[in-house]
C-alpha cells in the first residue's frame, strides 16, 4: 500500500515557485560553504512524531488520519514503516531516527517485545538497503509504561533499573545493526517532582552508573556511534535531571563521563530552559560537545514542549552559524523532533510541515554562510575584545599577573572608557541578512 499515491517526489524549484509541494529554498546538491547542503544539514525523520503520533492530547481523542492505525500489531509496525520509507524517499530525507517503542509493538514481556523488534529491524533494513535511506540515531522509550511512572535509571525502584537497562541494551544493538551513526539519551522521566520522597543524591548516582554501563556494554560490542544526551528542563518531571547543557556538562564532568557523551540539543527544550536555541548550541561548541540537533520550535506564550515544525527564520539563521563554526554537525543531523499541530490531520499536512522545516534551516544556512564570509558579527566582536590582544589584557590571558600587580594597574588609570555595543545596529544588519 502505498499512502501517498498522489504526491510525487517533492523536488527543488526555487523562491518564486507557487507550488506547495516544493522546495523553495533546500536544493540538496547545491554548494554551500564547499559542501553540497544536505551534507551540512543531515536531515532526519523523527518515527515517532511523524508516523506514530496520533494527534491525541490530554482534553480529546485522536485526530490523524493515519491507515495503519487500523491495524494492529507486527503488521501494523510493518505497514508504518513502509509508509514512513516512502515518505522519506519522496522527501529525499536521508536519515531517521527511532525509539524501540516507535517501531514495534511492546509485546507481553520483555521477551515478546525483543523478539518483536527482531522481527521489524529485519524489515526495516531491507527498506534501508532498497532505498539507502540511513539511521541517523536510535533511543529507548523508557518513559510510556507505567512500569516508568518514577523514573528509569532513576527510579527508587531496582527492578526498573534492571528492566531499563535491559532495554538500552537492545536498543543500542539495534540502532548498531541498522548503522545507527548515534545513540541518544533523553531522561523521559529522570527527574522528580518532590524532594519529600526523594533521594536525589541516589538517583543522580544511578543516573550516572546507568551511562557508565552503556559506555562499558558500546565499547564490549564495538559500536562506534556517538554517544548523545539530550536536556530538557521539565515535562513530564518538575526537575528534570538533564535540565540544560550547563547542567549536563557538570554532571557529565562529575561523574568522569565527559570523553564518552556529546549532546543533542532541541530547539524547543532550550526555550523551555529559558535560553535561546543558539545559546544552548555555543554551549555546546565552545565545550566540544555539540554532537546533534533536534530541529523544532516552542510557542513563546505556551510553557510546554509543542514540537512545533520549524520555521522561524532568525533561529535558523542563529543556529546554522553555531553549526558552521563548529564545522558541521556530522556524525549528527537536524532531526525534526517536529509534529504537524492536532488541527492539521491529513497525511498531506506531514509534506507541509517538513517542507516548512526543510526550506528554512536552507535559507537559515545560506543566510549564515554569508554572515561568516562577510565576516559581519566575526570582525566587530573581534574588535571589542581587542583590549586583550595587547598590553595589561595580553598578560591577562597569558596568566603574568595577579591580584597584585592588577591593583597596581588600576590605581594608575584614568576614567575607563567603554565603547558602545551596538546591538541595535547588529540586529538591523541580520535583518538586512534575512530580508536580501
Ligand atoms: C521529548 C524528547 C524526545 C527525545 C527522544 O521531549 O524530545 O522525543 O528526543 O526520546
Ligand atoms: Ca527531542
Ligand atoms: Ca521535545
């Protein structure tokens, strides 16, 4: 069965271009920055959002119109996934990214749910082989069951530790065999709502325990994917444990886990954090440890993770240039932890949504590309911190002076004169940018 009988393969037709299923602005081969876009950009389908959401929230019922909802189990997985191949493929979307739960059924047991994704990962590389369409990461979903209601790696419970840990081990060898180029760690629920019932000291312990021994099970069984955590600062725990990109490279450097994680980064759970998207990705770069993207956006006025598709330009202009000067994104991409509003039900709306997210992270990084060529912001932040090029600054850096001799420095100077920031200018000049 095919879904989507009537759409063609959506193809690069430029800004003028009045047709809805095009790209205006991703044109996959064109060179940007000495390499073909969607190398920089490394697209990923998200399987959770786009094939196994259902459009349900907490006041009402499912709303998506979605064929393979009618069936159930193994053959329900195996016809989602035929339909998730061909959406990619007509989207010349090049990777994807799972968790365990989004691509098989639970099963009974344990036993029945790995014998289940067993089933289903054989499936799914042969689709991968037929269309060469790649696994970008793999995940758990230790979070839905209720088995997870206090937590995973961080339940008070041992036995939820042990059953979680069972899980990653599965599927991190399932994301190796697909060729999985990452592993991801979101906290679903590794975080607590009071400290009235709460061992925090405990939990953090065994958060920390839990990643040592996926370190120790990657290196036994040779995968070679990145490691990545995601942080987010709520939802559904109060505290979330992975609260933002501060947070984790604390806990990562406590722990001694540091050389082994990098960090996946989404838009809208920076915003949740209170921080830019772009603040969370220099985070990261400036920490060497900016290893994916998961590429959505919140609503300002709404204090929960919508997951929205992308498509506000000045983000993606901001964030393309963390990824530029981090010299690209590989081996992670720009995943779009993204999912088309409950109002937007028909299948055709999924084509809207990524085409939206697609054309703006282009845009936003041939805008970006340009901002670093003409080096705009490079040469005026160089210039405002030149004071530390010569002089008392240069002796600064160079750690030649203390306390001391910095007090001396200072009795002899005169009125300190400041220069102006300029960041109104600074901002009409992106907008200038944007607007070309
Ligand atoms: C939820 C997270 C989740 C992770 C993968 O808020 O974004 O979808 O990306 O488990
Ligand atoms: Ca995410
Ligand atoms: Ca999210």
């Amino acid at each position: 069965m095919k879904l989507f009988d009537t759409i063609d393969k959506i193809k690069f037709e430029g800004p003028d271009s009045d047709n809805s299923l095009a790209f205006k602005y991703y044109n996959p081969d064109q060179i940007v920055a000495g390499k073909p876009m969607k190398e920089h950009l490394r697209f990923a389908m998200s399987y959770w959002h786009t094939l196994t959401g259902d459009g349900s929230d907490p006041f009402g019922a499912a709303t998506m119109e979605r064929p393979w909802n009618e069936l159930d189990g193994i053959e329900q997985a195996k016809l989602r996934a035929d339909i998730g191949f061909e959406f990619m493929e007509k989207l010349g979307m090049e990777y994807f990214c799972f968790h365990d739960l989004d691509i098989a059924p639970e099963g009974k047991n344990l036993k029945e749910k790995h014998a289940n994704l067993d089933i289903i990962v054989d499936y799914i590389e042969e689709l991968m082989k037929k269309t060469g369409i790649k696994c970008l990461w793999g995940t758990t979903n230790a979070f839905t069951h209720p088995r997870f209601v206090h937590g995973a790696s961080t339940s008070p419970n041992a036995d939820v530790f042990a059953y979680a840990a069972a899980q990653v081990k599965k599927a991190m060898e399932i994301t190796m065999r697909l060729g999985g180029e990452n592993y991801v760690f979101w906290g679903g629920r590794e975080g607590y709502e009071t400290l009235l019932n709460t061992n925090t000291e405990l939990e953090l312990d065994n958060l920390a325990r839990f990643l040592q021994m996926a370190v120790d099970y990657k290196e036994k069984i040779g995968f070679t994917g990145q490691l990545l955590i995601e942080p987010k600062p709520k939802e559904p725990t109060k505290h979330q444990y992975d609260f933002d990109t501060a947070t984790v490279l604390g806990f990562l450097r406590k722990y001694n886990l540091q050389d082994h994680f990098k960090l996946n980064i989404e838009a809208n759970h920076a915003t949740l954090a209170m921080h830019t998207f772009d603040h969370e990705l220099n985070m990261c770069r400036i920490n060497g440890a900016l290893g994916s993207i998961d590429a959505n956006q919140g609503d300002l006025l709404l204090g929960w993770d919508t997951d929205q598709f992308p498509t506000n330009i000045y983000d993606a202009v901001l964030a393309m240039i963390e990824v530029l000067k981090n010299g690209g994104i590989a081996p992670g991409g720009l995943n779009f932890d993204s999912k088309v509003r409950r109002g937007s039900f028909e299948p055709v709306d999924l084509f809207y949504g990524y085409i939206a997210g697609m054309d703006t992270f282009a845009r936003g990084l041939i805008i970006a590309d340009n901002l670093i060529k003409d080096g705009v912001f490079d040469n005026f932040t160089k210039e405002r911190y030149a004071s530390y090029e010569t002089g008392i600054g240069k002796q600064i850096i160079n750690k030649e002076v203390g306390f001391e001799e910095l007090e001396n420095y200072a009795l002899g100077l005169g009125d300190i004169k400041n220069t102006s920031g300029r960041q109104e200018l600074l901002e009409n000049i992106l907008n200038q940018y944007i607007y070309r």
